[in-house]
C-alpha cells in the first residue's frame, strides 16, 4: 500500500513538471509568436483590407493583378492598405488619403519593373515610393495612365508602395516584370 502511494505521488509530480514545461511554453510562444507576414499584417497589425491567404502578397513576375469593379477579396484588393483605399463602383479602387499603401512580398534583393494602370484628373501628378524612395512618376491625362516603375525589395522580404497624389487616383491594374 505505501509503495501504492508512493508510485502515485512521483506520478503526480512527473504530470505537475510536463504541465509546467508545456505551460511555459505555451506562454514564451504567446509572448513572442513567429506568424508569416500576410498572418501578421491582417490579423495582429491590421494593414492589410483583406486576407490575402498564406504567400498571397508574393510578387509575381507578368502575372497581372486586376483591381476592378468587383471590389472584394482577390487578385489585386489583397494588396491594399487598410483604410486607404474605398471601392470606387465600376472603376475599381480609389485611394482616399493622398499617399495610399500597397504590400508585396518576394525574396530581399530581388529587382523588379513594373506597370502600373491608374485613372486619374487630367494634369495631376502621381509618384510611386518603394519604401521610401522614388520608383517613378506620371502626369495623368483624364483617361487610364501607365506609370512604369523600377525597384528593389529590401531586405525584409517585404515590398512597400506608396503612391503619393494630390487628390484621389483609381488603380486599375498593376504587373511586375
């Protein structure tokens, strides 16, 4: 009987000690979680509009993201910025700030030219910063607009577009080369 309770006590204190790891555990990835880039930019930093799915702000060369009228999740709306953008009807997606963000992902270093289609007010001038520095520019006629573009992912693996304008612009579509 005594050897009975003993067994049981160790068992109790071996149980206690697996908890106790699994618990701390538990704890230290809570307090420092490793979730990938789309993960964290939609859930725990909330830029982006829309989940874009795992690998789904991924650059991919002539593929030709769309940002038309169906102004929901898909193709070219995983890209946008949270609060920055409105769903403009027929045309597509228009910024409502006058700088308005844009997300890709790809391997750092990598370099890449690129096509943007925007629609815009005649005479209005559009720039694209690729974290932070200047990618290109385009004085808009009144009808859709190419904004040809070249840069460089930084090291982060993460690609961010600013289009800087003085009133609102219309993406249509955008493609990497």
């Amino acid at each position: 009987m005594q050897k009975l309770k003993r067994t049981a006590g160790i068992f109790c204190y071996m149980l206690g000690g697996i908890l106790l790891v699994f618990y701390l555990a538990t704890l230290w990835r809570g307090l420092h979680p490793s979730p990938s880039v789309e993960y964290r930019m939609y859930y725990l930093d909330q830029q982006l509009a829309f989940w874009p799915g795992e690998n789904g702000l991924a650059i991919e060369p002539e593929a030709v993201l769309s940002f038309g009228p169906d102004c929901g999740p898909g193709q070219g709306a995983n890209h946008l910025a949270r609060g920055e953008w409105i769903c403009a009807g027929e045309t597509g997606w228009q910024s409502r700030n006058m700088d308005s963000m844009l997300y890709f992902t790809a391997r750092a270093g990598s370099q890449y030219n690129g096509a943007l289609t925007l629609c815009g007010t005649a005479g209005q001038t559009v720039t694209l910063y690729a974290d932070g520095e200047e990618a290109g520019h385009v004085l808009l006629s009144g009808g859709e607009d190419t904004l040809d573009f070249a840069c460089t992912v930084p090291d982060s693996g993460l690609l961010t577009l600013s289009l800087a304008a003085d009133s609102p612009i219309t993406i249509l579509e955008m493609m990497f080369s």
